[in-house]
C-alpha cells in the first residue's frame, strides 16, 4: 500500500452527524454510527497518529530503496487494472505498489494489491499439470488428481481435439473465460475458430453488461465511463461504491477526498456503503426498485427546468411546459442538436413519474428525491450520474441503465467537464487474423448452430429469450450463465469437451448448482487455472496457470482522470523477461504456463505432431518478433522456450504502436523510442480527453441511429425489431417472451420497469441484498490471510466471519443477535453464516457480502476443502435470472428469502 492511503483519516474525519430520514426509521448514519465507533480520535491524537505513521513509512521507504529493483507490471484484482511496480529480489517479489509513470492514479494504489503477493505464493496454488483417475464427478466426489507432465497434460487434450476433428464433431469444442488480458486473442479470439467451434463463451454477462446497455442505447457507446470527479459539482452515485469496489479505484480513493469537499454527493443504495457513509445525501432504495427513483428525478429536472438547454434545447415560447401529468405538444419544443426525443420521454413514461410516485415504491422520501434532483440538476454540466452494477444487474435492469444514464444528458454533462465520460482513443495493434487458418471442417463446425437448435453458441444468445442486444445486434452479446443450461439441454448442441480457464463458473454464476451439473455432464473438460477451485474439481485435467502479476506477458488498460493507458503484464520474477529461457526456467514459483498464449502454443506443437498443423502454422507464420523477424522455432527447439518466445512475439506485436517510433500510435502524452524504454515505464498514457468533441454542436456525433443522445432510441427500436424479424414475429412478442412489461413505443425509451421477485413474501419476507467485499480481488483473493483480516473495512462486516447484515428492527422481531449462527434459504438453495445487528441494512433486508462459501479453492477458503465451505456463497440462494436484453445474470434486488437461527 503506499502512503496515499487515507481512507481510515476520511472515515475519521466523518464522525457527526446521525440524522434519522424515513418513515420506516431507518437512520441516516455518519460513518461512525456505520462502524459502531464511538466518537472519533482527537485532533492531536491523528496528528501524533500521523508523524509516527511517516516515521514508519520513511523506515519502509528506505528499506525498500535499499534493496532490489523495481519492476513494472499490472494489477488485475479488480476491473481497474492499475499500473504497478514490484521490488523483486533475487527472483522474489516483496512489495507491490502503483507505478508513478501511470496518468491515471500515479504512486497510488488501493488495499487489495498487496494480497496479489499472498495469491503468487500461496502454497496452495496449483504446482504442475494434474489428472483426474475418478471417472465419477460431482461436488462431494473427490477427483483423485495425480500429477502428470506438461507432455503427457497436452498429449491427451490434443487426442481428444483430433477425436473431435476426425468426427468432424469440432462444434462440440468450447471454451469458457472468465478475467482475462488482450492477449486472449490466442485462445479466445482464434484457437476455438481454427479447431472449428463456435463457442468461446465469455464471463462479461455475469460481470456488468447491462452498465453498457443505458449508455449503448442513449448516446452509442458501449463502454465503460470514466468521471471527471477532479471538476464536478455533484456527484449521484447509483450502487457505485468507487472508494471501494468499481473501477480506477485507485485514482479515486485517491481523489475522493478533495472531491468531498468541492462537490456534493448522494448516493442511491440499499445498504450503507463506504461511498454512502461519507455522502451528503443517502437515498436508502427498496432492491431493485431504482428506475423509479431515476425516472422521479428526471421528471424533477424538467418540471424544475433544469434541463441544459445547448444539450436538450428549449421552448419557443421560453415558458416551461413540462407539468406534472400534462402532455407537451412537440410543436412547442426545440430540441437542439445534440439530442433527440425528449419529449417523447416525457409524453410517455416522465409526466406521470411524480417524487410521491417513487416515494411509493422505493421508500424514499419524495423531498428527498426532489431535493436530489435539483442538486443534481443546478449543478447541470459538472454533475454525474455514476451508473454501477447494483441499480442495473437486475431483472429487466438495462432499462434502469438507460433511464439512470440518461440523467447526465439532461444536464449536458455528457462527455463534458466535470462529467462522465470515456477513454481517450488509444489504438494498440490487432493481433493476427486467424481466418486463412480456418480449413472448411472447422469452417461448418463455426456453422452448426444456423441449422440447429437454439441460438449462435452454446449460451444460445439470439435466440427468441435471449436477445442479448450488445452494440445493436441480435445475439451481439453473451449469455454467460445460460452456457449452463445449453450444455445440460445440449442445445444447440452437445458438448463433449470443454477448456475453462480465469473463471470459476461453478462459484460466480447464480445457481451455481446448475453449473456443477453442467460441468459433470462434460465427459472432457480441462481447467487453467491458479488454484483448484470449484471448477477445477470437475475438471479431467487440471493445467496450472500462470499469476498475471508476476508471471507472464499481457495487456490491459486503465481509465481515469481524463486519460487511459495501457498496462503490460510482465513476468517480473525473471531477471530478463524478453528471454524465454529465462522466464520458463527462473521466473515462475511453479511449474506453470500462461493460459492465453503458452498452452494454446503447446496445444499446437502436439496438433501439428498428429498432422493438423493449422492453429501451429498460424502461431509461427503470423506471431514473428517484430524488431528480429524470428519466427519462435527460428529461436529454440524446446518447445516451452518456443512457447515463451510466442507469448513475447505477441505482446510485442500487440503493443508496437506504444513502442515502436516507426509504427503510428495516436496522439500521446508518451512517445517511446524502444520496446525496453516502454517496458521501463511499464505503462503508454494517451492524451486528455477532450470535452464534449462527441456533441454535434462541437462538430462531433454520438454513434446512436440519429448521431444525437437519445431520450427516445431509435437504435434501441432498431436492434428490437431486427431482433423481432430474426424470428417472425413482432417487438411486443419478444418484450413478452422476455418478461419486459413495456409495449409498443414505451419500449424504446428509458422508463420504470417493476422487477419481479423470486419467492413468496409471506415464506420468504427479508430481501437479500449483497455486494463485493473490499478484498474480493473478483473472485480471486479466497484463500489469502489479509483477505479474512481486513473483513471489518467493509461498513459493518466482522474480520475473520461472513456475516449477514440485519436491522435492528428486523433482528429484534426475530431474535438474531450478533454472533447467532443462521442458515439463509430462498426458493433456490440455502447458505450458513453468522448474523451481525447493523443500523446499516434497510429495515426489510439482510446484507451480505459476495467472496465466500468456497467448498474448494483452498485449505484457508473452505471449512474443510472439497468437503465443507466456509460462510456462504449467495449464488447458491440467487435464482437464475436475467436481464435479458443484455443478457445480463442478475444478483441485486431479484429475491427474497428466509432467515432460521442454527
Ligand atoms: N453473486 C455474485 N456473483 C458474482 C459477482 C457478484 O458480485 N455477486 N460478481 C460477478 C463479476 S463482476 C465477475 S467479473 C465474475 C467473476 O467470476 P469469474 O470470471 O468466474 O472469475 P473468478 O471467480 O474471479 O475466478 C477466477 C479463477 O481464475 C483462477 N485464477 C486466478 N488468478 C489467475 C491467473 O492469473 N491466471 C489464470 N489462468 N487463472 C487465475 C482462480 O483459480 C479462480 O478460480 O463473478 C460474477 N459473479
Ligand atoms: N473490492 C472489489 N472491487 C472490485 C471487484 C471486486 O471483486 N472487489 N470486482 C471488479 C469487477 S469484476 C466489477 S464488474 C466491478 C463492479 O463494480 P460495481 O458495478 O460498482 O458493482 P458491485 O461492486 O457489484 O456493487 C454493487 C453495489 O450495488 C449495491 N446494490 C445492491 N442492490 C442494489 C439495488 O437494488 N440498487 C442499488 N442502487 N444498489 C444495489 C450493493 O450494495 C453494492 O454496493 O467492480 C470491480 N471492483
Ligand atoms: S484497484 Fe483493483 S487493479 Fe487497482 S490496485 Fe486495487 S485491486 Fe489492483
Ligand atoms: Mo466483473
């Protein structure tokens, strides 16, 4: 951690101010009432606090000045993907900490860094290539893996590829990620293609797709945004907990506390969050229940006319006309250039959509509503509205997305300053195209699915229930949690062999239960993975991978404080990372290989040894190092020092723009001369981004139907109808076959949803609301020490516990105290942990953290490994659900369950 760290001072600092709000009794707390503290230290304590904190910080700094070199690689605990440097001496890493040359967070970085060293030498990790002897699988049975070597791992795969092609059955190949790098082009991108199988299946519909839908279908992006905290006025944040969870958290754990004092906050969120506890305003919503509040605030910002009139325009007549439950005739507004439908949105879905509407069904105060929304609305071009995943990885969500999202295009902050708004441009090279690989077997394996059963893949995406509209297109996006069920209905297909690798589908799904089965069904199935999970204990194979932080080459990108950069992983253990030889025989703690370049090289050695030669030939044809010309058989004989030199070729060829001063990259703020100059720095950073060029009146264009940001969506009607003509039928049929409740033109603008709620309130009266622990590294970081330790920096979490959250309202009425062991069902499974009181949880409602209930991973992650998990994983409660349009799982505001002391 560096010094920047100054969460536990912005805690501190926040000690007053306990006010009750609702009319459910709910409080309001200041984040000492939210950690049960007392009253915060004095001044002269922090200060003295503060001088001994420096003294030992200079102690540590000069310990590690001293001592080893600093190496640059990247940070994947999370989505931000920072930029890091790592002391490593004698082949060891000893300190982690962000990398100053980074424009995005700099020096900074957050908390979970660190357990990345926990994770690399954790002597639990997976060692060498396994094999299961067990032919039964399930997920008490243990698989009974013996070692094997990498020649005898890759023999047996490759068999079972030849087997497929020799049938001429490829299309029952699949291959599953989960957390990857752009180096994912080898194993995602093309292996699947060139053995003949159309099914790569992805993690990102079980991670936040329905974040990209509101922006995709408002203003044409499908993207992340990034937020110009530096520069806002107001900042409404809708289950968005960046000082925690998020992304570039980093940058803004850092930049949060200026940003507390220049600008105001709310925070839209079921639970006290860290974001909410240090938050002017706390909007305490019902689950599931935010397109009313996002609609409500809306309909304030009009009636109030506290629209941005340059972004939306205004009425002839200067009077303003948007009254409650009164139509506005179109003919009396010009809308400006840069928008496109705002009085249709008002016509059909905002007139009515009063604050005492939503007060109804959120529980929110309609004046605090209104209040919100004028805030939100008089900050106007500085003001955001931060869409996470809580408000939208819901039932029907993509709808809130847009409605949430479309709040910025009220105001003008758009793109603008102190606004949301994306990545400056950056344009690294694509990796070779695999096509002139493709041979016509595999070519009609890739087709399979266009005369057969359900769908384009395997997660049957573009079939009449899932049209997963990603950037427009039927079937455009994943379904990632359905894989489960086309593989258990083999539809389109069966599937007879299948490669896992970076994601534990078999823990991250809702009803995970389906996905053990699915994955039992597989008679082959190989997992790369870091540590035997639940997943790898299905596995016929169990191949170790790579750490990304230490270990291997890869690419990623982060995105703050107006810029982007890109971020290499480097294999930091070896002296010389660019010498394969180096790397294989010193610069791993194991005997492990890279998922995404290394074993699929391999893979192919042993292919073209059994006389299909394609997905090698790609390999050693197109991936030459571009500053020697050397193909990797041109280099070594050995085939895991040709597969190293692969991996090295790749990032080279991928990152040349960033590198190579005779290969155009866009304008930069670096301008490198060498590939070692660029490794040196460890990160590119791309130039500002430049305010509002998206905007038609700056000369710009949005990338919707009409150019313009869209309160009515025309690209949304498109992609729905085309959707509607894939399957003769009409727009109003799949909004039905897809549980949507809007009919007709309603569909095509932002508007309230109700989200439908599995189980019974009488049997099932508390809803669960979970969120991610502050030292979840995504699924990762289970079976580290500090992961258990640090528990209690989540706002009423217990170190070393899983904890349920309850009210104190709720815990009197059923007699849980703190420390009570309890069992949480739903209609869809049940989970054990340990109740805790907590102001913090909305009266209604149990909280819960997502990270544990591991029955594998690990010694440290389960009760008992392969037998006992220890606490609950809420993906065992949640039901299969989705939001369909985007294809989205969902795990907020979707179910109710019951609570039975133990
Ligand atoms: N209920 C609930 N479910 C959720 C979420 C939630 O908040 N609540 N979050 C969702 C989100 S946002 C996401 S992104 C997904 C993530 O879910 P997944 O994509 O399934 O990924 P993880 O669970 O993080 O597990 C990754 C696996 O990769 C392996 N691994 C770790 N490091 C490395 C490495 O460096 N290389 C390789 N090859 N393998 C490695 C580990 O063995 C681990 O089992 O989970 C989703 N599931
Ligand atoms: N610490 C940490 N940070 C991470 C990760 C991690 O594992 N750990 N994972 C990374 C990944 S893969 C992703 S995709 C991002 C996701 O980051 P976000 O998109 O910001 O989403 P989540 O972290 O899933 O947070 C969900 C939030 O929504 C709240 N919530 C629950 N129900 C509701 C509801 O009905 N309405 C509203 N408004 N809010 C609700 C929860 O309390 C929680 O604060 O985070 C990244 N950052
Ligand atoms: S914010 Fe995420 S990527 Fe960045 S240092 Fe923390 S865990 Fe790593
Ligand atoms: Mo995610």
């Amino acid at each position: 951690m560096s010094q920047s760290h100054s969460e536990s001072t912005d805690d501190e600092r926040e000690s007053d101010g306990v006010m009750p709000t609702d009319r459910r009794g709910f409080l309001k707390l200041g984040a000492a009432g939210a950690t049960g503290a007392a009253l915060g230290p004095s001044l002269s304590t922090l200060a003295e606090a503060s001088s001994s904190v420096d003294d030992a910080v200079a102690a540590r700094t000069e310990i590690a000045d001293n001592t080893g070199e600093w190496r640059k690689s990247t940070c994947q605990g999370c989505t931000s993907w920072c930029s890091s440097q790592i002391l490593v001496e004698d082949g060891r890493a000893l300190k982690v900490q962000g990398n100053e040359h980074s424009l995005v967070h700099g020096n900074n970085d957050c908390p979970r860094m660190d357990l990345g060293l926990q994770q690399v030498y954790d002597p639990d990790r997976i060692t060498q290539p396994m094999k299961r002897t067990n032919s039964e699988k399930g997920p008490q049975v243990d698989p009974e893996f013996v070692p094997i070597t990498w020649d005898e791992a890759m023999e047996e795969i490759a068999d079972k590829v030849m087997e497929l092609r020799e049938n001429e059955e490829t299309h029952k190949f699949a291959l599953t990620r989960g957390r990857y790098t752009y180096l994912r082009h080898v194993i995602y991108g093309s292996m699947p293609k060139i053995i003949g199988s159309p099914n790569n299946i992805s993690h990102s519909a079980s991670c936040a797709e329905a974040e990209k839908f509101g922006p995709y279908y408002t203003e044409g992006k499908w993207s992340y945004r990034q937020y110009d905290v530096n520069n806002a006025d107001y900042v409404l944040l809708w289950g968005a907990d960046p000082i925690v969870t998020n992304r570039s958290v980093s940058h803004y754990i850092n930049a949060w506390g200026d940003m507390l004092d220049n600008a105001g906050t709310a925070v839209v969120e079921p639970r006290l969050s860290a974001a909410a506890a240090k938050a002017d305003e706390f909007l305490a919503v019902d689950p599931g229940e935010d397109g009313a509040v996002a609609t409500a605030m809306a309909h304030v910002i009009l009636t109030e006319g506290l629209w941005n009139r340059d972004f939306v325009g205004e009425f002839t007549d200067g009077e303003n006309h948007f009254v409650a439950g009164e139509e506005v005739d179109a003919e009396l507004f010009e809308e400006s250039e840069n928008s496109y439908g705002v009085v249709k949105w008002w016509n059909r879905e905002l007139k009515d959509r009063t604050p005492d509407w939503a007060e109804e069904k959120t529980s929110i105060p309609a004046d605090q509503i209104e209040r919100v929304a004028k805030d939100f609305g008089e900050a106007g071009t500085s003001a955001i509205s931060w869409v996470g995943g809580g408000p939208v990885m819901q039932v029907r969500g993509g709808y809130n997305s847009m409605a949430a999202h479309a709040l910025n295009g009220l105001v003008g902050s758009v793109g603008n300053e102190g606004g949301p708004m994306y990545a400056p441009s950056t344009g690294e090279a694509s990796l070779p195209d695999p096509s002139p690989y493709i041979d016509d077997l595999a070519q009609d394996g890739i087709d399979y699915p266009k005369d057969h059963g359900k769908g384009d893949k395997i997660d049957q995406r573009g079939s009449k229930e899932f049209p997963a509209l990603k950037k427009g297109k039927s079937g455009g996006g994943v379904v990632t949690n359905n894989a489960a069920d086309g593989i258990l209905e083999e539809d389109p297909m069966e599937i007879e062999m299948l490669i896992s690798y970076w994601n534990n589908f078999a823990f991250s799904n809702p009803e995970c239960q389906r996905w053990e089965e699915a994955l039992a069904k597989v008679p082959f199935m190989v997992s790369i993975e870091t540590h035997a999970s639940e997943t790898a204990h299905f596995a016929d194979i169990l191949l170790p991978g790579t750490h990304h932080q230490f270990e291997r080459w890869g690419q990623v990108k982060s995105t703050g404080n107006r810029r982007r950069t890109i971020n290499v992983n480097q294999p930091v253990l070896a002296d010389d990372p660019n010498d394969p030889e180096d790397v294989v025989d010193n610069g791993r703690v194991w005997n492990v290989k890279s998922s995404e370049v290394e074993i699929p090289y391999m893979l192919a050695v042993k292919l073209a040894d059994k006389g299909f030669t394609n997905l090698l030939d790609f390999f050693e044809e197109e991936f030459h190092d571009p500053e020697t010309g050397l193909a990797p058989s041109d280099e070594y004989d050995d085939w895991e020092y040709r597969a190293q030199a692969f991996a090295r070729n790749a990032i080279k060829l991928r990152l040349q723009p960033m590198w190579d001063p005779d290969v155009d990259a866009p304008e930069g703020a670096d301008d490198f001369s060498s590939w070692d100059e660029f490794l040196e720095a460890g990160c590119w950073n791309s130039a500002e981004w430049d305010y509002r060029h998206r905007w038609p009146s700056e000369g710009g264009e949005f990338g919707t139907k009409t150019g313009k940001f869209e309160f009515y969506s025309k690209t949304l009607k498109k992609a729905l109808e085309g959707h509607a003509d894939r399957h003769d039928t009409d727009v109003d049929d799949i909004l039905e076959t897809c549980k949507y409740q809007a009919r007709g033109e309603d569909a095509f603008i932002p508007h309230y949803e109700e989200p439908y709620i599995t189980g019974e309130e009488s049997e099932y009266p508390l809803m669960f609301v979970e969120h991610k622990a502050r030292y979840n590294r995504e699924g990762r970081s289970a079976n580290t020490a500090w992961y258990y330790e640090f528990k209690d920096s989540d706002p009423g979490d217990v170190a070393n516990e899983d904890v349920a959250r309850f009210n104190p309202v709720d815990a009197d009425e059923m007699g849980i105290e703190d420390g009570d062991e309890i069992r949480i069902e739903s209609t869809t499974g049940e989970i054990e942990c340990t109740a805790k009181v907590w102001e913090g949880a909305k009266p209604g409602t149990v909280v819960k953290t997502y990270g544990q209930g591991h029955w594998a991973y690990g010694h440290r992650a389960s009760e008992e490994f392969g037998e006992e998990p220890r606490g609950g994983n809420p993906n065992r409660i949640h039901p299969v659900e989705y939001d369909r349009l985007s294809g989205s799982s969902v795990t907020y505001g979707d179910v109710r369950v019951n609570v039975e002391k133990l």
